[in-house]
C-alpha cells in the first residue's frame, strides 16, 4: 500500500487520495481497523486518519465496530460496489445482443440502467440510418416521457413509481404525458403487454420501443430499447419490431440468470 504524503490543509488532491487508500485498505482486511493500524500502513498521522474516518463514517461508507473503536467497509460502500458490477455484467451481457438488434432491424439499440431520477444510458448501438439518431451514453431519461422510463415504472419498485405519479411532470412537447392519471393508465398498458412506447414525447420526431430487462432474482436490471425516427418506428410498432426487441430483452435477461418461473 503506497504512502500518502503532503499535508492535508487546503492540498485538495492528496485529501483524496488518503481517503480512497483508506477505502482500499479497509476493503482488504477481513476484520475491523483500528486508527493506529490504518496510520502505520498509509504512512501518516492517526488525527488526519481519524478526521477522514468521521468523515467517511458520516457518509456511511465505513462504520464503526459497535464492540470495538475499530472501523470497516459500511453498507453505503458495498451498494456503491454492487451498482458498478451490474453496470458492467449488464453492458457486457447485452452488447452482442444490442449489435444483433441494430443489424436485424437497422435501428439505434440501447441498454439503460434504472436510477432514482429516471434511466440512465449505459450504451448504444448506432442505427444504419444515413441520418444518426442520438441517444447519448449518460444520458438521463425521464420516466414519464420516455419508453424506458415507462417500463421502469411498470416493472420497477413501487415506492419510485408512487412517487413519479405526485411529482410535477414536466411537459417536453405537446404530446408528453403530464396527468398522472394518464401515466397511470400507460404503465398498466405496459405492464400487461410488456413493452413501451413514446411516440413524439420527448422530442418530436423521436420514438423508442422498450421491454425490460430481468436479473437472476428477478428484479428489473434495465431496460433495453431501439430507437429511430418516427417514420421508423411508428406510434403502434410492427409486430416484428415488438418480437425482436422482447426476444433480445429476453436473451440479456437470461444472460444475468433470469429464469421464468
């Protein structure tokens, strides 16, 4: 474990560095830490350690020994862990499945991820279209006007969809979905039928056909989607594009270990 040096008044980087070690070196251990141990290791003081443990204690990043005034890797850490590795198992697993999607029906195919605020873009395929569709990876999609955001609500916890439908919901074009009752009435229509659409309700031009995307205990991991000009993708979409889009969601919800039944 390498030595940290430098002061830590006003010296901004190495402040970070000294807490990422003790991150680090906390995760290795297979027991809880004392001050001194955590000190000797990284090669400073036991006040500037303590004053970053408070710190990452009150985030609840590490915690405290309840027995001990020993410290170790705290619940909000291993969550942050554990949304990093579905990232990375569910971009893995459907890349090869986004790339056969885009092939077989020549539109943009993306996978999102579901966060607190709406769906996140994690990746994409671009389309074979001469004229590129744009849905950057990053990018954050509202739940009540967007295909994956409504299968979010239909699939996802309970708690996030009561709370979407008493939140103001903002009006993107004149053909997004603002009363509650009405999105109420979308994500059951979702739900029964197992896919999404949002014609015009983002951007006007734009439509995206999305399903869901299971894990191995299944929960709803993602969403995946393709995504086009509504000349391509209509309001009602074909029936092939809603089969192969449900058969890939399928195939990466197999790929995370989702079993039927």
């Amino acid at each position: 474990m390498p030595k940290v040096t430098g002061s830590s008044g006003g010296d901004g980087v190495q402040a970070v560095i000294l807490t990422l070690r003790i991150l680090e070196f906390l995760a290795e251990q297979r027991g809880p830490t004392g001050v001194t141990s955590l000190a000797e290791a990284l090669g400073t003081t036991k006040s500037r350690i303590f004053r970053h443990l408070r710190t990452l204690a009150g985030q609840g990043y590490i915690v405290q020994a309840a027995d001990s005034e020993r410290y170790q890797i705290g619940s909000q850490l291993v969550r942050l862990g554990r949304l990093v590795g579905d990232r990375l198992d569910l971009t893995s697993t459907a890349q090869p499945v986004l790339r056969e999607l885009r092939d077989t029906l020549g539109h943009a195919a993306v996978i999102g991820q579901v966060e607190a605020e709406g769906v996140r873009v994690l990746t994409r395929v671009p389309g074979k279209s001469a004229i590129e569709i744009q849905v950057k990876p990053g990018s954050l999609l509202a739940f009540h006007s967007s295909a994956q955001g409504k299968v979010a609500l239909a699939f996802g916890e309970e708690t996030q969809r009561t709370q979407v439908l008493r939140s103001r919901l903002e009006m993107y074009t004149p053909h997004t979905i603002i009363k509650p009752g009405v999105l109420e009435e979308e994500i059951e229509r979702t739900r029964r039928r197992g896919w999404a659409v949002a014609p015009n309700e983002a951007v006007i031009g734009l439509n995206a056909l999305a399903a869901p995307v299971f894990d191995a205990a299944g929960a709803l991991a993602g969403t995946i989607a393709v995504v086009d000009s509504i000349q391509f993708i209509a309001a009602e979409p074909s029936d092939q594009q809603v089969r192969l889009t449900m058969t890939a969601a399928q195939r990466v919800s197999e790929g995370l270990g989702y079993r039927r039944g």
